[in-house]
C-alpha cells in the first residue's frame, strides 16, 4: 500500500491580505487599511492542508527560506497533518516567498514576490517519496522556474517519437488538464460536499488520466 495518497510538489508561502482600502491608491502617500490578515497561501499548500484536514495522508515537497515566514507557513501546513520531512529550508539571501493581496470592493491586486519559490530545483525533489503515493500533483508551473527546464526536457524525449503534430496536441492536452486540476482544486474548497466528491471519485480520473502522466514521465528520467 502505498505510504501517501497524494503527493504534492509545489510553492509554499504565506498570503498578507489588506482589507478596506481606497479605490485609488495614490502614490507617494500613506494609505491605511481597515483589516488584515497573514494566512497559508500558495495553490499548492492550500491544496495539501485541505486535503489533510480531510484525512487524506498528504506528503509535501517544497523549498522555502531559513526565515519566519517560511517557518510560519510550515507550522501551518504540520498542523493540518501535512507530512512536511521532504520540505527544505535553505539559508540565503533569497527568502521564503511572500503575497500581498489588495482586496478592494469588487476587485483585488495580487502582488506576489517568488523567492523560494521559483528556486525549488529538481534536487529538491525525493522521487521515491512521489512515487509512493497514489497521485501527484506538481502546483503553479508557471512559477517553477528552478523546475521548468527539467520538466519540460523529460516530455520533449517522452514525446520526440511522435510526430510533431500529435505531440504538440498531447502537450497542450497535458498542460491544460493540469491547470484545469489545479483550478477545480482551489475552487472546491468553497464548498466541503463537492470538495469531499473530488477527493474521493474526481481524482481517480484526473490524477490517473494526465497528472499520472506526467509523473511517469518525470520517473522515466531514472
């Protein structure tokens, strides 16, 4: 039986949240806000403390900063039940990533600083962890930029016997599969029956289908 049922390698930082601020935000002034908020951010932290919080057996994998926020943010993640073991901290000058969200009435500014987050780098990573699990889920692509090249080199051999027709329309499937599970994801946590209904059923497919995909692919470079 495998140790995990889903594994997740992805961004862990925290979410500085700003409420009540004026419409216009005019430079070179102080503005003040009427609330705020530091919560656990980052889709895929998220993702893994929801997950545990439902009894799910969780495994983490991410790098974040020897500083207060990343260690904030990973006492978070251990309360939920989230297995954290596999989570480095790292001494530098590249702290821990951060997000400023500037809630507004009907509309937000999302300001994110990455750090850590775009330097996770596939030595980071323990595959033996990820693969004793049942799914794994890879968070926020567009902000791994420490594990793009890797990724991204392993499906190009995966895929370089095809013709570059089919290949390109399965990269674009797989790309867009997986962002769609990681939005579904997010979006879930607003409501705990359809979340319950993923967890239990709408994973086997999704993850089975491509998120398994890719992580053969990654294995496949061992």
């Amino acid at each position: 039986m495998p140790r995990f049922d889903i594994t997740i390698a992805g961004e862990l930082n925290l979410d500085l949240i700003l409420y009540g601020l004026p419409e216009q935000l005019s430079p070179e002034r102080e503005l003040l806000a009427d609330g705020m908020m530091l919560t656990l951010g980052s889709s895929s932290a998220i993702v893994a403390h929801n997950l545990a919080t439902l009894g799910s057996r969780v495994g983490f994998q991410s790098r974040i900063g020897d500083d207060s926020l990343g260690q904030i943010a990973l006492d978070r993640l251990r309360e939920s039940g989230v297995d954290v073991s596999r989570v480095h901290s790292v001494p530098g000058t590249i702290t821990t990533g951060l997000t400023v969200i500037l809630q507004h009435g009907a509309w937000r500014n999302i300001l994110t600083y990455a750090g850590t987050i775009a330097e996770t780098s596939w030595q980071d990573l323990d595959l033996d962890a990820l693969a004793d699990s049942r799914h794994f889920h890879l968070s926020s692509y567009y902000l791994q930029r420490g594990l793009r090249p890797r990724v991204v080199s392993r499906q190009y051999d995966r895929y370089r016997p095809m013709s570059s027709f089919w290949a390109a329309r399965s990269m674009a499937f797989m790309s867009a599969a997986l962002f769609c599970c990681a939005a579904f994801l997010t979006a879930a946590f607003s409501s705990g029956v359809i979340f319950a209904h993923l967890a239990c059923a709408a994973s086997r497919s999704a993850f089975n289908g491509a998120v398994s995909d890719l992580v053969i692919a990654v294995m496949s470079s061992f």
